[in-house]
C-alpha cells in the first residue's frame, strides 16, 4: 500500500499546474528507456501509475537484479523475478546486471538462481552483462555462447575449466574481471573480438593462465595474486598497464633477481618453465606502457633475456624496480625502444638494491643512440639519494640534461609536489 502511494505522488509530481501529465505522454520508447535504470522490482511498481504505465514494465529493455544481506529478502527476490520474467515481453536485452551482497545462505540460493537468469539473458540478446556476488560463486561451468553480447564485467566470481573460452562470443569487446578467482583449469582467457580487457585483485591459480587476445587495444592487469599470466601476441595494442600487487608467486627475496650470486641457495618462490617470454613479447607492440612492479619480482628480467624489442612504444612508465640491482631494466628498455619520446619514473622508495653512483653495468660499457625522438624524462621522487643515482644512469646513457624534469614529492598519497625544476 505504502509503495502504492509513492508512485501515485511520483505520478502527481510529473503534471502541471493544468492537470497534464508530460511524462505519461512520451512514446513507450523513451518511457522504457528511462525505466532500464531502475532496479527491475521499481520497474514493476510503476505500473500503477496509470492505464499508460501498466505494461510499460514489460518491455524495459534492461534486467537489474540486486540482492541484499538477507537471506530472506534472496528467497523473496528469488520468487518476484522468477515471476517478473514469466510476464515479461521476451524481448532483445540491452543490459543484464545481476548482484547480491548477500554472504551467508542466502548467496548460495542466489547463485542457484543466477545461473538460470544469465541463461535467460543470453536467450534475449543480452549486450551487456555484469554480474557481482560476494562468496565467489561459480556460475558459468561451460564457454559462454552470446552472440550479441559487447561487454562482460564479472566480479568475485569463481571462474573455472572453459568458463573464460570467449571464441562463441563474436561481437565481445569489453572485459572487465575484478576479485575473481580463477582456478587452475583455466588454461586461457580466449578471444578473437575482444579490444579492452580489464583484470583487477583476481587470484590466477594455474601456472600459468595464457590470455589470448589478438586484438586487444587496452590491457590493464593490475593487483593480482600468485601467478602471473601469459600474454600472448598482441600487435594492435595501443596501451597497457601492468601493476604487480604484494601477494604475487613470482617474487624472490635475493638481490638480483634472475642473476644469483655465488652464496644463493634456491628460491622457495614459482618457478617459470619455457623459453619464452611471460610479459614483454605480448606487451611489444604498445604505444603506451606502463610498468609497476616490487624490486622482487622477476618477471621482467627473465623475459628481458629473449630480448624482445619496442619498436612501437613511445610513452613509458617505470617505478623504481627498473632501478633495483644494476639498473639493467632501465638501460633495456633505452636500447630497446628506437621511437621512445617521453620516459617517466616514479620513484617512491629506494630499492635495497639501487645501483650504487660510480658503479658500471656490462649494458652501460655498450655504446648505443637512445631513440632521437627523446623529448622528455620526467623524475618524480621522495629521496635526494635516488634521484641523483638516477641521473648517474641518464647521464651514463647520453640523455642530456635539458631533457630531464625533476619533481620532488612531498607526500605521494596526495600528489602534493615540490621543487618542479628543469635541470
């Protein structure tokens, strides 16, 4: 009744002082438009506005579905859309966005029903699709097969065997994954339409998942935990992002990671089998990148030993792993970018490692040209000890000074800046 009420005065709000209600005279278009951003059971209620109003809900072209933490309210959920989409004009989907934040019982009863609703919205065309649960639920056991569908954000869902084979869907151009777990008979993230991929604090339990994905124009991998993927070729990737999170696998707490010294014992840490690159063949091709890592992870110096090439990059970013042991990271990346124009390094913190000022790496002794299309090195940093090794390394490489921008930062979490100066 109370529900009743609210609509009745939505309804009065919408008129005139004459009487006429401008919104009821809309076309159903437009009417069911403005509807899909509602949560499905509002839709449903207003259809007591009016005689106008009383089956607009069946045609909104959108599906929203969010659950909240009570068990009782996910079996009452659970009853109104298996009846909402009994009733509903089986027509083409636009958006489905089904999410619970539910993590006791009523989660599980949830997931039962998700399935059933992403199978309907896949039935209806459905372009996008999002689907949010709190106890990482498993809801796709097979390849997806949506023919229609653009863009897919899924978030703590547990992804397993051939649940992220995308090769069905052929007009797919948008992922999004964040917090997933994606367990170990995931072989690889598969598909040829996708152009943005987007991966965010997932858990990759199999050493290692190869993402697949030849057409990628943006990829950002970014906080993931134990094993790093394998990215596979990617020629028209425009931009990349890459950020080790603290809980990566592929971490070793020796000094020179990738290069033992005599006294080294063994690392407890993954291993990586193969010869070939884990990161940098499939990053080879981006325009822009950006690269942020601990000192400890080895990944980019084991793949610097297959000496892939930039040939394409022009904007890159480092922190202050490319720095750590002899600096070598940042004399590659020089010798390998033959069109790099603008360099920028963030460093935050010293690495225990940082190449110490008079000292020479074997990649320093090699003449090279860093790329004449070198317009700008930007240094932003936190201590007078890191900086002035760095410029060791600049001016070691034949960057010359009027080239370089030093910005100190006083305090990173808020950006606040000091001492802007051009050498």
């Amino acid at each position: 009744m109370a529900d009743r009420k609210k609509c009745k005065a939505a309804a009065v709000a919408t008129t005139d002082g004459g009487g006429e209600d401008r919104i009821s005279a809309l076309p159903d278009e437009v009417l069911q438009r403005a509807l899909s951003f509602l949560p499905s059971r509002d839709v449903v209620r207003t259809c007591v506005l009016s005689r106008r109003w009383r089956h607009q809900w069946k045609s909104v072209p959108a599906l929203r579905i969010y659950a909240f933490d009570d068990c009782r309210d996910v079996q009452h959920l659970s009853d109104f859309v298996t009846n909402f989409l009994l009733r509903r004009n089986r027509l083409a989907l636009h958006e489905c966005d089904i999410t619970c934040f539910d993590e006791g019982d009523g989660c599980e009863v949830f997931g039962e029903n998700a399935r059933q609703w992403i199978r309907y919205a896949v039935s209806c065309q459905v372009r996008v699709l999002r689907v949010s649960v709190e106890a990482h639920t498993r809801l796709f056991g097979a390849p997806l097969k949506a023919q229609r569908l653009k863009r897919l954000e899924l978030f703590s869902v547990e992804l397993g065997a051939f649940s992220l084979d995308f090769s069905s869907c052929r007009e797919l151009e948008e992922l999004e994954l964040g917090g997933c777990i994606i367990k170990d008979k995931v072989k690889q993230i598969l598909s040829e339409s996708l152009r943005r991929l987007r991966i965010e604090g997932c858990d990759f339990f199999r050493n290692r998942t190869r993402i697949s994905c030849p057409n990628l124009i943006s990829l950002e991998i970014t906080d993931f935990t134990l094993y790093t993927p394998v990215l596979m070729s990617m020629p028209s990737l425009a931009s990349a992002f890459i950020r080790f999170g603290e809980h990566c696998a592929d971490s070793c707490d020796c000094y020179y990671y990738g290069e033992f010294g005599p006294d080294y014992t063994g690392c407890h840490h993954s291993t990586v089998k193969g010869n070939g690159t884990v990161l940098l063949n499939g990053l080879s091709d981006a325009i822009q990148l950006e690269l942020i890592s601990g000192a400890g992870v080895f990944i980019f110096r084991r793949d610097f030993r297959c000496c892939p090439t930039f040939n394409k990059l022009k904007t890159l970013l480092l922190n202050e792993w490319c720095m750590a042991a002899d600096s070598s990271a940042l004399i590659y990346f020089l010798q390998h970018s033959p069109v790099l124009e603008k360099l920028t390094l963030q460093l935050r913190k010293s690495p225990r490692t940082m190449v110490k000022r008079g000292s020479t790496n074997k990649n320093q002794n090699e003449k090279f040209l860093v790329s004449k299309h070198l317009k700008l090195v930007e240094i932003k940093y936190c201590e007078d000890e890191m900086v002035q090794q760095v410029l060791h390394v600049l001016s070691a490489c034949g960057i010359p000074s009027e080239k370089i921008i030093i910005q100190r930062i006083s305090s990173w979490a808020s950006g606040g800046a000091q001492d802007l100066r051009r050498l």
